[in-house]
C-alpha cells in the first residue's frame, strides 16, 4: 500500500511538471532558503494597453506567480501546516521586488501528502489569509494562496485565494471515479 502511494506522489508530481511546463520556468529539487522544495515554478506575464498601433503603449505591467510544491510521506498536522505557511511568508522577501512595474505577485503554496491531513490543519488551511501590499499598493501586492492535496484520500484543500486556481490541482483519477474538492 505505501509503495502505491509513493508512485502515486511521484505520478502526481510528474503530472504538475507537465501542467506547469507551459506557462512556468521550472526547478526541481530546489534550494529556499535552506530547504529543499520538490518543483519551484515561476512566471511573469506582461500587460499592456495600446492606442492605434501596437507600437503606442499607453500603459504596462508585469504580474509575476511563482509555485512552491513540497511532498510528504507523513501525516501533516497544523503545526507543519504553519512552518510551511511561515517559509512561504519569508520566501516574499526573497523573490518579489515592490515596483511600479510590477502589479502584483502571487504565491502558491501547494503541501502534498500521501498519508493525510489531520483536521486542524485542513482547518488551519483552509482559513489562513495573507496578502501584502508595498507602498499602499503603488509598488505592487503579493499574495499567497494555500493548496492541500491529500492522495490517500484524493481530496484537495484550498484557502480562499487558492480556490481561483484550485481546479489545476485536481488528481487524476487512477482507476476512474472522481475527486473532491472543498
């Protein structure tokens, strides 16, 4: 069962490669900040207005999201949950710049694990909240959405931010059936 479930995180860590590949520059086995992060994904995508040809710009900003993806062989209580929480917090000083070029940035913390989580941290999870902003906003925000994938059970959990994305992280189901999602 234990060897089932580590081919499952490897599967399932294989699968989020392949779905960041396209829009994400992507790290395995990552160093942070002195820990070791199984995927690191980053992105920035630039906006713009124009006024009758492409070459008039009247406006431009970047948005910039970066994915940070640990998995677990252990069952993941609320404290693990608020270390994790507290190395994304940190991470913000590393990876975003507050300019007037940039609008904003978001985090995705996505903790995986194959044995499961206790209720206080699906709990903890589901009701963290951090958002950041750099000179009142005029320099940019960050934010930091929260994702849970539990593939014993085949759930997901999300913070409210991390539900925009949370369809992204659906597991595929092995033997069909589907998923569910809160």
């Amino acid at each position: 069962m234990e060897e089932k479930l580590k081919d499952k995180k490897d599967t399932y860590l294989k699968d989020l490669e392949e779905r960041y590949k396209y829009y994400y520059e992507i790290e395995r086995n990552k160093e942070l900040l002195g820990e070791v992060v199984d995927i690191f994904a980053s992105s920035c995508i630039e906006h713009f207005r124009h006024v009758l040809t492409k070459k008039i710009k009247i406006d431009q900003y970047y948005t910039r999201e970066y994915a940070v993806v640990r998995a677990e062989d252990s069952l993941i209580d609320k404290n693990e949950i608020e270390k994790f929480t507290n190395f994304l917090k940190s991470l913000i000083n590393n990876l975003v710049f507050p300019s007037t070029e940039v609008m904003s940035t978001t985090l995705s913390g996505i903790l995986i694990t194959t044995v499961g989580f206790s209720e206080a941290a699906i709990d903890f999870g589901q009701r963290f909240k951090y958002s950041r902003s750099f000179w009142l906003g005029i320099k940019g925000w960050c934010d930091i959405r929260l994702i849970l994938v539990d593939l014993r059970e085949g759930k997901l959990y999300s913070n409210n931010k991390g539900k925009e994305v949370l369809i992204a992280y659906k597991i595929k189901p092995s033997q069909g059936g589907d998923i569910n999602i809160k």
